[in-house]
C-alpha cells in the first residue's frame, strides 16, 4: 500500500510512503505521529489503522483541520506499541 505524507508547503507535491516503511520505523521507536495528506483515501487510511493495530500497535486516528475550508485538512495517525 502507497500513502502520501501530508506536504510541508501548499503548493508542493506531498512524499510517498510504502506501508511497509511506516512499519520498519515504528519498530525501531515503537511510538510515533504521522501526519498524512488529504489526498489520502479514507478507506486507505482504514487500512493503515487495521495494518497497524495487527502488529500489535494501539493506533489514535483523526482529521486534523488548520483551515476554515472544507479542503484544509490532513490526517493524523498515533501508533503505539503496548508490550
């Protein structure tokens, strides 16, 4: 699965990320917030959060608005691993 991380400036293209990559870094720190793109499909989003909480990890997920337009918004993902 391909996810874009959320862009630094509004005019820039937002970075692609391979779930894959997300998992190798929690399991290095085993907590960490990412901060997704809204060009990011909710169902791949869903995903993500079912990916991770089948690894083990407990997974906050929520939009996060900086903007008063329906369009200003990105996702935020907090990944947790409990042992």
């Amino acid at each position: 699965m391909e996810l874009l991380f959320a862009r630094n400036e509004l005019t820039e293209k937002p970075k692609k990320v391979q779930l894959e990559k997300i998992k190798e870094e929690l399991s290095k720190v085993g907590e960490k917030i990412f901060y997704f793109d809204r060009d990011n499909s909710h169902k791949d989003m869903m995903a993500l959060v079912d990916a991770l909480e089948a690894e083990g990890f407990n997974v906050y997920f929520r939009e996060v608005k900086y903007g008063l337009a329906d369009d200003e918004y990105m996702y935020e993902v907090h990944a947790l691993l409990i042992k």
